[in-house]
C-alpha cells in the first residue's frame, strides 16, 4: 500500500516562496497568472497486509508528528491499494 501525503499552507497564512513564484512568472510575461501557492506531496510505501483504517490512522499520526506543522499547515491523505 502506498500513502500521498499533500500539505500545504492553510487559507491565510502568508506563502512568500508562492508569492515569488507569482511574480516571476509574471514577469516571464506568463499574466494569467494572479497567484500561486506552494506545497509538498510525500510519498510512503506501507507494508503489505495492513487495513486502510489502520493505514490511515498511522499516517494521520505521522502527519501530526513531523511531516506537517499543523499550526499552519493542513493535510491531505490517500490510500493506494496495490
């Protein structure tokens, strides 16, 4: 089983690298661009046999323990069978 993990900033936190990229882009005469936000995606291989409930609840934990600063950070999981 694999997990994805994508974090990114929670709505109003200020994001100056996205902040960055938005107006570099812009200035690369790219103008539909009005804003970007910038985030990670983190891939987990799980071992085999474990139940999705089981398997979600420990990357939840994971998450909340290092891979996310919750304070200003939010998380999406998903569970690849396979």
């Amino acid at each position: 089983m694999k997990a994805i993990v994508y974090v990114d900033l929670k709505n109003g936190v200020l994001d100056p690298q996205g902040k960055a990229v938005s107006e570099t882009l812009t200035r690369l005469g790219f103008n539909e661009v009005t804003g970007a936000r910038i985030g990670k995606r983190i891939e987990l291989e799980l071992e085999d046999g474990l139940e999705p409930t089981a398997a979600e609840a420990r990357v939840k934990e994971m998450c909340e323990t290092l891979l996310a600063n919750t304070v200003i950070e939010r998380y999406d999981i998903e569970l690849i069978q396979g």
